[in-house]
C-alpha cells in the first residue's frame, strides 16, 4: 500500500501519525467545522469556494481558521499532488483544540487538518435510474455553517436499509429542506425549484444553478412537501455524487418514475463545466 | 506539574500521549457517546448508575462498548487512584472509530477512552444566592442518550455572557426541558415536579429524587413555561453542580428570588446522603 499524507496543525504527516488529544474539543464535545471537496484529474474543484465557505462555516460557531484561504489553497494543492490520487476526496477539519475542561477553548489554538483520500463514486446504473430517498422531520440549528454533528445521520442508518433507500432528505414545518450530505432540486415543467433558507448552501448546489440559470426558470424558495406530488423531475448535488437524479420519495414516485429529461441535461452540462474548470485551473 | 494518566483503547497511558486518529469519526463526525461522574474522596460516586447509561446511550446511536460494565468501572478506580486526585472529574467517550469514507465503521472496533481531570467546584456564594438562566428553543433529537454534540452550547456562550446569565435552559413547544448539562426543577409549594419525557435524565437527578420522594410530593411530567410563573422555588442538577438554586430565569424572578427552603432542605440532604455513599463505598 502506498504511503498517505496528511496536513495537521501546520505540518504534512503520514496519516498514520495524524493524531489528535482525546482532550480535543474535536472529539470531546462535537465542536468543529469541516468542508469537503473532490478534484478531478488533480485538479481540486471549486477549490476557492470551499475554503471561504470553511471559513464562514468556522465564523458562525465562534472558531478562526489558524491559516488564511490562500494558504488553505497551497495545502490542498500539494497534498492532492502527494499522495498521487488524481481524483481524490479533500477535507478540511477545523475544532476548538484541546481543553482540560472540556469547555475553555483558545481561538488561536485550534486544530487544524486536511485528508485526501480516493473518491468513492458510484456506478453508472444509479445515475441511469435514479434513486429513492425517504424522509424525515429535522430541521438544523445552524443550517449555514456545515458542522462536523452527524449523529443523526447515523442513527437513521438502519432506518435507511430497512427501507432500502439511497438516502435520508430532511423537512420541517411543511417544507422540503437538505439531506445530510446534499442538496436537493424540483423540476415543475422547466422550472427549477430549490431550498434558499435553513439549508446549507453546498458548492455543487450553487455551482449548477450557475448554469441551470441559462438553461431554466430558477426559483430559490422554500420548498413545500406537497409541491412533491406535482414534481415532474428531482435531484439531489453533493460534491461526491454530482448531479444524481431522484425518481422516488417514501412512497411517491416524482413524475412518471423515470429520469428526467430535464435533469439528465443539467447532468451533461455539469460534465461539460467540470472540465472547462478542469482545463482552465490545471497547473494553477 | 504531575503526570496525568488515561485509559486509552485497552491501556493506561500517560495523558499527554494518549491521541487518536484525525479519521476517528468521533472527530470526523460527531459520532460518539460519553459520560460523565466525579469522585468524593476517591470514591467515585454512582459509579455502576453512569455506566450503566453509558451503555445505554452507545446502544441507542448504534455503538457497543468495546469493554463491559465491571470492566469499566476496574479502569474507574484505576485510574482515580493511578491520579492522585480524590476529587476528579472523570469522564468516558465512545465513538465510532477509525473511518475511511467518515461513514463506515466496524462496531467491534470503536475508539474508547476515560479522562480523569481535577474537579472544578463553584464559590460557596454561587449556591448561597442561587443562579440566573436564560431560556433557548431547542429540543435533542435523542434525548435519551448522552451524545458529544455540543455545537449549540458552545455558539450560545457569547449570548450566555451578554445576558449575563449562569446557564442556559431549553424549552419546546410550551414545555421546560434541561440546560446541555444538566436536569431542571421546581417546586411549588411542598410539590417537586421535573421533566420526565425529552430530557436525558442525569444520575444526579435521579439520586436527588431517590430521597426528595422521602421529603416532598414528586411529579416526574412535562413542566409548562407557563408554570414557572407560579413556581416558588427551582433548581437544577449536575454531577458537577450537584444542586444549585435557581433564582431568576429570563427576566421572570423565581419565587421571592431568594433560594428557597425547600431547595435548602435537599441540599443539605443531599449532602448527607453522598457522605453516605462515600463511606459505604470506600475500598470497594
């Protein structure tokens, strides 16, 4: 197995040397902040954006970033080139550091990492498909800083398999929010629908609607759940998954339970902009 | 400064070496359980209590610890003498364990640890004149396990310090529930009454009620907002508090905002009965 590295407070390690305080605020008490990404071709993607994203994300629950955005750039870039995984998944972690009470944390001393591993896809029959999500009532507390608390996400995992679902999609109050790891888009006709509030705003999400505008009407609204029955299309965006198409809902079937034509444009224009990004950041 | 010791994933090891992985998903993702007790004298008190909801808390998020109940309770003892301070903090995590993908992981190999750390009390006078708290809509999704996902505390601690408050109450739909660390009471007239259903029900509130049942009538119910109005007395409850008076909560004065008689008389209790579960334990 080749060797992996990883950038911690300051300094590229073996990832098998990562190691944090199990006094880690981190561990300890959940508090931190994290933002994931991927490159394609060792190219990391929407890189600039992720980073001020981390940053506010960081902001919002009262933690600093130990390193400026451009500096954050140079680590992804050196340790994507590294570890000699050209489509790889990035994450930077940002907690409150150690703390002997559990509680006291200084700003200046956080911790700070970034992982690179292989990107997990998915096979191309889910994205032909479509896949079935099912839902459930939550709605987040800090909805724009994108939190390291997933516990939720694990205990809904049995949940899921006994349900045979792709994934959990999140509502409160009537109204259609994210999942825990997406965001999620109607088609009414050649409208597009999409949450604006109580949800985080994930770059892939912002980075299709960048082009979707060209292509459709483009609503940033709430959501209502009962708009779902008369949904022609849906889909879901996340860094890892892309643009993946959504044919049902706990027991609804989202316009004629086929992949929509509609999405499967967004999709092939999402692959046209990812390498125009591609080719115009290589060798940045 | 002495050295500090802390159990570790099967081993005693010197605290400042005691590190876990950057992909543990304990970090990663909040994913973990803990608990946490103190000692009296070295004796570490409702020590079997703790682990016991310890237990139950890693079973209701899908975590199995890697050690049973007497096992842990031999690492306690351990390790409060091993630290040399008769009045410690302890505190044991469990998580998920090392992740890959920050999703999958193998419920044989979680990361478990026990932290002993001094205690730290209040002044005297904290618990002569009794606290004010402010109150903050929110309701845990699993309220019955004791999970490490503290964002929400750690972003109130700026509006905690404007408000000038001691801590910070959670209520939901018309009903009080507990602060992040701790279980609430009131009192009207000679009635006790606490919240039962929403909250994670503390060992320190379950020890307080074992001897108020002999002092007072108790309801365990859901306590409206709008009873605080015509409370005579309140409290809350913590390992590290034990009981503390509440006097003021919000800008609503509890009572004559003085502590009051009977919250003295179950503090003086409780102080007898620990006494006693100090001798009754000792060298076990």
């Amino acid at each position: 197995m080749t060797k992996k590295y990883s950038y911690l407070n300051g300094k590229v390690v073996l990832t098998e040397k990562a190691k944090i305080s199990i006094h880690d605020l981190g561990v300890m008490r959940g508090f931190g902040v994290f933002d994931s990404l991927r490159s394609y071709d060792g190219v990391p993607f929407l890189l600039d954006a992720h980073i001020s994203h981390f940053h506010e994300s960081a902001r919002l629950i009262g933690l600093k970033p130990p390193v400026g955005k451009d500096e954050i750039a140079g680590i992804i870039k050196n340790l994507v080139k590294k570890n000699g995984n050209p489509d790889a998944a990035v994450r930077m972690v940002l907690t409150g550091g150690e703390s002997d009470d559990t509680v006291t944390y200084n700003i200046e001393t956080p911790t700070f990492f970034v992982t690179v591993e292989k990107i997990q896809t998915y096979p191309p029959e889910v994205y032909k498909k479509g896949v079935k999500i099912i839902s459930v009532e939550n709605e987040r507390r800090i909805p724009n800083a994108k939190t390291t608390d997933y516990i939720l996400m694990f205990s809904l995992q049995k949940l899921k398999r006994e349900k045979n679902a792709f994934e959990i999609i999140y509502f409160s109050r009537g109204r259609v929010l994210e999942g825990s790891t997406f965001n999620f888009f109607i088609f009414k006709g050649n409208k597009l629908i999409t949450p604006r509030d109580g949800v985080f705003k994930g770059e892939t999400r912002n980075f299709t609607l960048s082009f979707a505008r060209e292509m459709f009407k483009v609503e940033e609204r709430e959501a209502l759940i009962r708009e779902l029955k008369t949904a022609d299309e849906a889909f879901l965006t996340s860094t890892k998954r892309e643009i993946m198409p959504v044919v049902k809902i706990d027991s609804l079937k989202i316009g004629n339970g086929k992949v929509g034509e509609n999405t499967k444009r967004l999709m092939a224009v999402f692959r046209e902009r990812v390498d125009e990004f591609v080719a115009r950041n290589r060798g940045l």
